[in-house]
C-alpha cells in the first residue's frame, strides 16, 4: 500500500515537471497572434479548473470513507489509507493552484502589454 501511495507521489511531481516544461516551451514559443495566446491560456485554464473539482470531490470522497472506516478495527488500514489519498488530493489541488495562478499572471501581462490594440 505504501509502494503505491510513494508511486502516485511520484506520477504527481513529474507531471508537474512535465506541465512546467510544457509552460515554459509554450511562453518562449511566438504567436502570430497574441489573442491566441489568450484563448490557449483560458482552455488551459478551464482544464485545470476541471482537475481541480475532480481533486476535491475526490478529498470529499475520501475523507468520507476514512470517517466511515475509523471506528471499524478491521478497517484501520484502510480508513489511514483513504486520508493519505486525500492528503495527495490536497496536494495536486495547491499545484494546480500554481499552475491557475501563473497561467493568470501570464494573462494579464500579456493583455496590459495589448490594451487598447485590439
């Protein structure tokens, strides 16, 4: 149980290294139009946004099933179980909360540096 919990961890921070690379690749690229970025950056945005209500639907899920299991001892197991996935869930949501906040910024650098050149 605590390869898979270390084995989840893992697939979380390396899709983070492979979001900021993706981030980083996509800022350095050029657009033609800096209204395609805009748009890029608000699909990304909707993406993550989506990830996150799965993220705390699924900390809901979770926390309700350790709740339900902590007071069975044959469930002990699985009730720290539940809230160590739930604590992972916490933990994608503050990441994509990064992410929403640099894909933000980004936006609105990008829409002073336009204003009034639509």
């Amino acid at each position: 149980m605590r390869l898979k919990m270390m084995l989840i961890f893992v697939l979380v921070i390396m899709e983070s290294a492979v979001f900021a690379a993706s981030c980083n690749k996509w800022i350095i690229a050029q657009h033609d139009n800096w209204q395609e970025q805009i748009q890029e950056i608000d699909e990304k945005l909707d993406m993550l946004n989506n990830q996150k209500r799965k993220s705390q639907f699924n900390i809901s899920k979770y926390r309700d099933q350790a709740d339900r299991w902590q007071t069975d001892p044959s469930h002990q197991q699985d009730a720290r179980y539940a809230r160590a996935k739930a604590d992972q869930e916490q933990q994608t949501i503050s990441e994509i909360d990064e992410r929403i906040q640099f894909l933000q910024d980004k936006k609105t650098a990008i829409l002073k540096e336009h204003a009034g050149n639509s």
